[in-house]
C-alpha cells in the first residue's frame, strides 16, 4: 500500500473502510460518511492531545552533531528520549546513522537556552536515555517550540510544520507524534456526529513514538504513555454502556487509555497496555484507525479487534482500491458489534 506524501485537507478526498458490525461485512465508503455508520446513543471518544515539537537538533557532550526525539514522559520533571545521529528528516530512520554512545550525567545542548542531562541510559537500546532539561520548566518549553519541529517521515514531499500535525480539537500538548486516527474529523464531521444523536467525549493521552528505525527497540514500543480520563467522559461511558449503545475509540491511543483505566476510574494514570489478539476487550467496541501493513506494530493492536486473516482480506481490499496508509492516508473502522 502507497503512503500519504503530504497532509490531506481536503476531506472529501479520504476513504473509510468500515470492517465488522452486525453483519460483519466489508464496506468502502468516503470518510465523509463515517457519522452514518454509527448509531444514535454511540459514543466516540476522542484524544485531544496537541502534538509537541518533539524533534531537537543539537550536540552531544562530545560536541558531535545529533537529533533527540521525545518519547514518552518518565515521570513529571523527566522525558525518555531516543538518540539519532547526523542526517535529516530526508533519511529513513533505519538509514540512519547512530548517535555517539551516550554516558549518564552527559548534558545535550540544542540552543544557548536548552540543555539536557542524560540521567539514564536504557539496557534496552543505548540510544533510548531518560532526560531532564536543566532550565525551568517555562523556559524550556518555549525553547522547544522556538527550535524544535515535528517529528518527521522520510516519504513525504515536504518537512512538516507544527501545524500539519494538529488535529482541529486539540488541546494539551501532551502528545509526541501526532493521534493521527483523528486528523480526518474536521469541525463539519464533528457537528454531523451530533446531529444525529451521537456523543461527542475526549480524553488527553500523550501518544508516543511510532518508530525509531532499531528493530529492538521499535519491539519495547510502546513506551509507557501518560494519560488523563476526565469524569465526564467516564460517565458518558457508563451511561452508553447502560444503555447497550457502543463505544467508538478514535485511535488505539485511546483504547490503550480506556482499556487501562482500572474500572474507569478518572485521573491521570499511566498505561504500558499492549493490544494484541489475545486481549478481551472490556470497554471499547470499535476503533477509527489509519491504514496499517502487516509488518507494522500497529496491524498486532488492531488484532484485538478483529482476525489477523479478516484485517488482511481488508488490506488487501484497500490496496486495490487504492487506499493510502501511514499519518496522513485513509481510514479503517473495525466494529466488534
């Protein structure tokens, strides 16, 4: 299946493949009509993360030239961080050249304004550190959106803007890749999902990294992720639930959330759920997703939602039908009822 080369901001241009349902039945359509797939009483749950520039160029302690990319937050004054050496957004993250080896204690400068402590570094991978930045925290967070950028995918046609990678209810920049499952809901989708008894809820979960290009440490992904489930949205749940309606997850981000909020309870928590075929669902009953190919991580957490041969016969579909996949291509819904 062909990538996406450039965000899409004309909607009607996206596709929706919709797998499963009372008829378990394979449906093309335009993302335009997603609200008619959905039932009055529905729940869909959305991520309102904003996405943070979260790709630092700077040098390592040595002087040598590297790019960090947050990942995940370790604690509340902490980040873990992954370590890239020179190269640009041009270069697959596999082609990539590795980074100098990185010693605890090393400090990161990215500006006159911006320094990191490297304060471990992972048995994992050596280019996987926990960082913390050494200025207050007002301080080096308007660095980072002075300096820093997106991060960035070597197939598309141009290096991204900050903006390219919000979705239009963003929120809290929490996230570290944009939740890209929403990007295709504008304010029109939106306000049609209401017209038609459909209920709107949200949640922020700090998505994380999707790849690093090291086959090891792309297999611990992903990293334990922070989230906040408000009140509301868990009432809203408990209400649809009551009422034998579903509840429809905008992303796995927001399954991973919701699946791992211990009887839904509201707060800030931290989820290291990973989805996978084995897993019984308890809360969610259908994910909005992008396209994904088997080799990805993602096609394993879609499995939880349905088989590895029925989400292949529905790839395999979607490529003759010209489908495109990873951030900015078409869509998938995959129902469990």
């Amino acid at each position: 299946m062909k990538p996406a080369n450039s965000p899409r901001f004309r909607k009607e241009e996206q596709k929706l493949m919709v797998l499963g349902g009372s008829d378990s039945s394979l449906r093309e359509m335009k993302f335009s009509e997603f609200p008619s797939v959905l039932n009055p009483g529905d729940l869909v749950v959305l991520n309102d993360a904003a996405t943070l520039p979260a790709s630092l160029h700077g040098n390592a302690g040595s002087g040598a030239p590297i790019e960090m990319r947050l990942a995940a937050h370790a604690d509340d004054s902490s980040f873990w961080a992954v370590l890239f050496g020179p190269g640009d957004w041009r270069i697959a993250t596999e082609d990539r050249m590795p980074p100098p080896a990185p010693g605890q204690e090393d400090v990161l400068t990215f500006s006159e304004g911006l320094h990191a402590k490297i304060l471990e570094v992972s048995p994992v991978s050596a280019r996987l550190i926990r960082i913390k930045f050494l200025e207050k925290e007002a301080d080096w967070l308007n660095e980072i959106y002075r300096i820093g950028k997106p991060i960035q995918y070597s197939y598309l046609r141009e290096a991204l803007s900050l903006w390219d990678v919000q979705n239009v209810y963003s929120s809290r920049p929490w996230a570290f890749e944009m939740p890209s499952a929403g990007h295709a809901l504008d304010w029109n989708l939106l306000l049609q999902i209401k017209k038609r008894g459909i209920k709107l809820a949200s949640l922020t979960h700090a998505a994380g990294i999707s790849s690093t290009g090291e086959p090891v440490l792309d297999a611990f992904l992903p990293l334990p992720e922070r989230y906040d489930l408000p009140q509301e949205t868990v009432n809203q749940i408990l209400e649809t639930k009551a009422k034998g309606k579903r509840v429809i997850a905008v992303g796995t981000s927001v399954v991973r959330a919701l699946e791992s909020a211990v009887h839904l309870r509201a707060g800030i928590g931290r989820t290291e759920l990973r989805l996978n075929s084995d897993y019984k669902l308890r809360v969610v009953d259908g994910v909005l997703s992008g396209m994904h190919d088997t080799a990805e991580s993602h096609f394993q957490l879609l499995s939880t939602f349905a088989s590895k041969n029925l989400l292949q016969e529905m790839l395999n579909f979607a490529e003759k039908k010209g489908y495109l996949n990873h951030e900015f291509g078409d869509s998938c819904l995959i129902l469990t009822k």
